[in-house]
C-alpha cells in the first residue's frame, strides 16, 4: 500500500480500497492453500474472479479487484518475488453504458428543507447538501474542504479533486447564506462539543460531525440518504446531486467544456455523458409541452 499511496499518488480513500481489495484476495487465495505469491497462476486468479462474479458481485467491484491484482503482481515482479507476472492478461469486465440518476429541481429543494434548521447538526446537514449541489463537489471533495478553501465574499470554492487538482467552482447565492449561518452557530456548537468529549476537532475543516470531529464521508452518504427518505424522493446519495448539479447545467444553456471545467472531468467524454441525461430530460419536456407530441398516435 505505500507504493499505491507514495509512487502511485493515490488519495487516502483509493488506498484503502485497494487495501481492502488486497486483504480479501489474499484470503481467498490462502483459503485454497495459495499462500506464497510464487504458488499463483493465471488460472487460480481467473477462478477467483469467477467465484466473486457467481456471488453476484457488481462488475465495478470485479473491475476494482482485477486492476488491483494486476497491480499487486506487477510490482511483485519487478521486485523479484515472482518469476513472471500471472496477472498481466487479466481483462476487467466491460462497465457498460450507465446513466445515473438525476433530480429535478424541486427534489432537491425538497431535500433541503427537509434539514431541521432548529439544531446545529440540522444546519450541518443543509449546509452539506447546499454545498454538494451547489458546487458539484464529490463527497469525499466536500468532506475535506477547509475554511482557507472557502470563500463566502466572493461565492466560490476551491476544491481538491483527483489527482490534488485543484478548481474553483462558484457558488450561488443561497448556499452562501446557508454556509454563512452554518459557520456563524452551527459549526462553533459543534467544535465546542468535540472539545468537551476529546475528539480532535482538526479545526480548519468545514464540515463537523455530529461529536464536533471532521464529517466523514459515510456519514455524509448517510445524512443525504435520510434526506431523501424524509423528502420522499427515493433512493439518493452524494453522487446523485453532482449528477443532478451537471444536468441542471446543461439544461440551463451551460458550455460542455464550462461544465467539464466545474465537475474536474479530466476528459471531454467523461461530461458528455450528461448530455444524454440532458437530451432526455428534453423529450420528456418536449413530449408532455408540444401540442402534436401529446396527440401522436
């Protein structure tokens, strides 16, 4: 893992998924009596993956495993522990085209005022869900933003993306003022109850949980997903409002490579999946507004 995390430049989250996808294939592989990385062919790896597919494993998750052992194998071979790399013509399961999910407008805002304002956590959680929304920041992005990152006077946010990239991102008016609050009384409570249970408070981050600490980014998914729950608008997590973020865009009039800009897509052709998303939401427009729409036969 520190080859992941120093000569790769994984962030924190990436190495722990692959550590967690290490220590399972090597469980697995010891379970058959594979303990030494030398005992391992392409055919045990090959049936690995066979058994996590027949589990009904997701193809992400099989993808994830397959490029972590190609990984692995592949720095056992440049470091000698292994004669040849059985890793190496190992092929990831086709992803297939997915859309994802996307709000509409009034879903989102039915969200937001489904925080209860009256306590500082409820704040919290309106303050999350303006940020997420309002900037198209990923969870983990929004969990580790910091007040120096932070720029209410001039309603934007820089934020970290993969890779350490950093982009500004504007944010509108009433995530200002919902952030605004937060930081004036609801943040401070907050700290305050991490000082009192002696939990590192890590000031400078924006976000606090529930015991004052920094808000983790499983907390976070959980927050939004009680929302949704209170809200009645289905199942819906921290992803869900970048997508809805971007769509919204689009459907807006915004500039594909603005909003390539805005989501930190190191590719075109990562964002222009959303104009898919877009191009449906029109027809369904287009099908419930244009008067020979509604009467085709």
């Amino acid at each position: 893992m520190r080859h992941t995390r120093s000569e790769r430049g994984r962030r924190p989250h990436t190495v722990d998924a692959y550590r967690r996808d290490a220590t399972d294939v090597a469980r697995a592989l010891s379970a058959v009596g594979l303990d030494d990385p030398r005992a391992v062919g392409r055919d045990e790896l090959r049936g690995y993956l066979a058994d996590l597919a027949d589990a009904g494993a997701a193809r992400a998750t099989i993808a994830r495993r397959t490029s972590t052992l190609r990984t692995w194998f592949a720095l056992l071979e440049r470091r000698g522990h292994v004669a040849t790399d059985p890793a190496a013509l190992l092929v990831s399961p086709k992803q297939g085209r997915h859309l994802p999910r996307v709000l509409r407008v009034d879903q989102v805002e039915a969200m937001i005022d489904a925080a209860d304002v009256s306590t500082p956590t409820g704040e919290r959680d309106r303050a999350l869900i303006e940020l997420l929304y309002a900037s198209g920041a990923r969870v983990e992005e929004a969990c580790t933003l910091t007040l120096d990152r932070l720029d209410l006077a001039q309603s934007q946010v820089r934020l970290e993306g993969k890779g350490g990239k950093d982009r500004i991102v504007p944010i509108g008016g009433a995530a200002v003022r919902v952030l605004r609050s937060y930081l004036d009384v609801a943040r401070p409570t907050l700290l305050a109850g991490a000082r009192a249970t002696s939990v590192a408070p890590t000031d400078g981050i924006v976000l606090r949980g529930d015991r004052g600490g920094p808000l983790g980014t499983r907390d976070a998914r959980t927050i939004i997903g009680r929302l949704a729950d209170t809200a009645g608008v289905g199942h819906v997590t921290p992803h869900t409002l970048r997508h809805s973020f971007a769509t919204h865009l689009l459907e807006g009039g915004a500039d594909l490579r603005v909003v390539q800009e805005l989501l930190g897509h190191a590719s075109l052709a990562t964002t222009q999946r959303y104009t898919h998303l877009s191009r449906g939401r029109l027809r369904e427009v287009h099908a419930l507004a244009h008067p020979r729409a509604r009467n085709a036969r």
